[in-house]
C-alpha cells in the first residue's frame, strides 16, 4: 500500500465513522499525522509492517481499546502513547524496543500486554500499576531482573518471560497468587524464593534450561500444577515434597544430575509423562509402580543396572526408554507392559530375554542394539506389529524360525553379530526396505532371500560369502 493509498484508506475509515481499521500486512514503512483524526476508532491494526516509529498524533485516538504492532522495526513508543489510557490490550511483540516509554503505568485498563521479543534490559517501577493485567509477556528479550513492583500484578494469570537472562525472582512473585502460567525457561536462575510456593493456583511451572541446583520445600504447595519443566538443569535431588503434586500429569526432569528418586514419587498417580533422561540415577524405587497411569517413562542415559519388579504395574505404557543404561538383565514383569509400542534397550549389557518380551503384541519398535545377547526367545515371531527391530552389535549366531512371522518389518538391523546362517522364513519379509547384515560370517544365503536381494534392500558387506 503507497501513501496515497494509505491516506484514502484513512479518509474513508473518518467518513464512515469506523471503530475498527485493519492495516496489517500492507508493507507500511510510516504512518502519516492524520491517523491522529480518527478519534472513534477502537480497535487499529498495524501489525506485520516495516513502522519505524509512530506520529506523536497516535495519541489523539483516546478511544482505542486495542492497538496491535507487533511485527514491526519499532524502536521506541511516543511519549503520546501514554494518552490511551483506554487500552486493555497492547501488542508489540517482534520490534527492536529497547525500554518502556515513561507514563507505561498510565494505562491502567490494560489487561493483556505483549512485549516479547523486544531488547528490552529492565522493565519500569511504573509496571506495577498496571493491575488489571492478565497477561503480561516478555519472552525474549534481555531481562537480568525484575522490579520488585511486580509482585502488585496480582490478577495476572499468564506471565511469560523464557528466553531472558533472570538470575533471581524477586520475593514479591508470590504475591501473583492469580498465576495459572509461569514460564521461565532458558534463563540462569540458580535458585527459586520460598515465595514461589505460595503460586498455589499454579498449573504449568516451566523453569527448564536454568542453573537451579535445589528446589524449595515449599514448592509442594503447588497441588493443582499438571505440569512441571525442569529439565537441563543441576537438580542433585528432589525435595521429598514433591510426592504432595499429587494433580501432576507430566514431569520434566531430564539432563539433570539426579542420583535417586523419594519414594513420595509414587505419590504422582496422575502422571502420564515422566522424563529422566540424561541423569545419574543408579536404582529406581519399588514405588515408581504406583504410577499406573503413565503412558511415557523415558530413563534413558543414567546408570541403571535393574529393574524394579513393579515396572510390571505400569500396564498404561505406550513408549519406554531405557538405552544407554548398565541393565544385565530384564524383568520378567516386562511382559506386562502390553500397552508398549516402542520399547528402547539399546547400549545396556543384555545377555538374554525374558520370554514375557514376546507378548508385547502392540510393540512397533524395539531396539536392542549394542547388547551381548546370544540369542532371541523363540516367541519372537509374536511380534507382528514390529515394523523396526535393532539388534546390530550383539553375539547372535542365529535366528530362530519365527523371525519370518514378523511380516510388517520395514527395518531390519543385524550387522556386528556371529551369524552363520539365515532361517528360509527370512524371505517372508517382504515389507522390508532395509535389512542389514553386514560384518557377520555368513558363508551363504537362502533362496528365499533372492527377492529381497534383487530389490537391492539387503547389505552384506563383511561377510565370507561364496559363490
């Protein structure tokens, strides 16, 4: 849209009267001084633009309600925007501002004010007049504090402010006691206020990517939370508390430096995702079987070289990870997991499986890659939803019969093991698309693979093939 188009634009929303005009998205790189005449609008649009900066007269529209900008180059607000004293939503997420204009707590109708992705380094003592705040977000910008005037936002429900550069909470942040959202990613946070315990209305509480080393006890107070982010971050232990979030459906705790979990986790029975990933844990408690409603456990990366016998009760699981550990063995009550549908136990030191494994009729993936297993329970061929099976880097000298049922096999990794021979049934997996076989001390193949081998499917470097 040129200027003159712009100006016809604004003179016909005068003649007409309008409340609302929508100028978003016209490629705008200025707005000219008689937007100011427009004094019945209510609502204006500008966002997605090229604005550099507004007419002082933006100030005249005292009737507006709503002023959306996000998406523009703005770098800094007229002292005139500070007249709207109408406003009950700003949006100015997506420019370059780097501060607040003086007079921002003058706008004290305000309920939703969008600030993210700005260079925003400080935010005024004036912020905390602005109590009928609801919304307040400021992700993304280069915030290393709060003012403590923030603790007098007290109808806010969602505060947003991940992506910044926070190292404390000020105490007054228990006073939000209105907060359902609470989002402080990726900031460096070392440690949290006793205060934040005081969020009981709380239901997401993401503080992943931070430096917290502890958590307070009193984060137990927050009973309704049904999420709680804490991943990638220096947790050693949780607070026995932790068993009180008793509405939790999904905790996240991977890449910490967890070496036990309390017993109270058994606590959680609402869980439906539970995330520990990438710590030190060397043993699970007898109580993590009282999660029956988990449908996804992710243990992968720690230190475990067992199974709690309860694993067996978390009949509700659909994916379960659990390579890069030190297992020896499995337990036998894997068999009840009837649920699953990829099951990970690559890099452990598996010898053997249990027969119960084959009974797992809905599992789609297993990896088993990087063990020491000699050999597959003969129930194998049970599996007929497999369509990925990893077992590359065993002891295998040879496959049983059954391992031709597994008709839905679309990824078949056998490479690295002692295999001397294929079964004929081998050939009945047609579906395949990949089959590797490389590095073992095959001496021959059965016809019934030929078809497989002519659709160039098959990978049979090092082995002793003749003829």
């Amino acid at each position: 849209m040129d200027q003159d188009e712009l100006a016809e634009a604004i003179a016909k929303s005068g003649d007409e009267g309008s409340t609302t005009l929508d100028l978003s998205r016209k490629g705008l790189t200025t707005l000219p001084p008689e937007i100011g005449n427009l004094i019945g609008l209510t609502y204006l649009d500008l966002r997605n633009n090229q604005l550099t900066a507004l007419p002082p007269e933006i100030g005249e529209l005292t009737n507006l309600t709503n002023l959306y900008l996000s998406n523009n180059q703005l770098a800094a607000l007229p002292p005139g925007i500070g007249e709207l004293t109408n406003l009950t939503e700003l949006r100015l997420n997506n420019n370059q501002l780097t501060a607040l204009p003086p007079g921002i707590g003058e706008r004290t109708n305000l309920a939703g004010l969008y600030l993210s992705n700005n260079l925003l380094t400080e935010l005024p003592s004036e912020i905390g007049e602005l109590t009928n705040l609801t919304n307040l977000w400021l992700f993304k910008n280069q915030l290393t504090e709060l003012p403590p005037e923030i603790g007098e936002l007290t109808n806010l429900t969602n505060l947003w402010l991940f992506n910044n550069q926070l190292t404390a909470l000020p105490t007054g942040i228990g006073e939000l006691t209105n907060l359902t959202e609470l989002d402080l990613r990726n900031n460096q946070l070392t440690a949290l206020p006793p205060e934040i315990g005081e969020l009981t209305n709380l239901t997401y509480l993401y503080l992943s990517n931070n430096q917290l080393t502890a958590l307070p006890p009193e984060m137990g107070n927050l009973t309704n939370l049904t999420h709680l982010g804490l991943r990638n971050n220096q947790l050693t232990a949780l607070p026995t508390e932790i068993g009180e979030l008793t509405n939790l459906a999904g905790l996240y705790l991977s890449d910490n430096q967890l070496t036990a979990l309390p017993p109270g986790i058994g606590e959680l029975t609402n869980l439906t995702y539970l995330y520990l990933s990438d710590n030190q844990l060397t043993a699970l408690p007898t109580e993590i079987g009282e999660l029956t409603n988990l449908t996804w456990l992710d243990l992968s990366n720690n230190q475990l070289t067992a199974l709690p016998l309860g694993i067996g009760e978390l009949a509700n699981l659909t994916w379960l990870e659990l390579g890069n550990n030190r297992l020896t063995a499995l337990t036998p009550g894997i068999g009840e997991l009837t649920n699953l549908t990829r099951l990970e136990l690559g890099n452990n030191q598996l010898t053997a499986l249990p027969p119960g494994i084959c009974e797992l009729a809905h599992l789609k993936w297993l990896e088993l890659g990087n063990n020491q297993l000699t050999a597959l329970p003969p129930g194998i061929g049970k599996l007929t939803n497999l369509t990925n099976l990893w077992l590359f880097n065993n002891q295998l000298t040879a496959l049983p019969p059954g391992i031709g049922e597994l008709t839905n096999l679309t990824y078949l990794y056998l490479s690295d093991n002692q295999l001397t021979a294929l079964p004929p049934g081998i050939g009945e997996l047609t579906n395949l698309t990949y089959l590797y076989l490389s590095d073992n001390q095959l001496t021959a193949l059965p016809a019934e693979m030929d078809e497989l081998i002519d659709r160039g499917v098959v990978k049979l470097s090092g082995n002793p093939l003749k003829g």
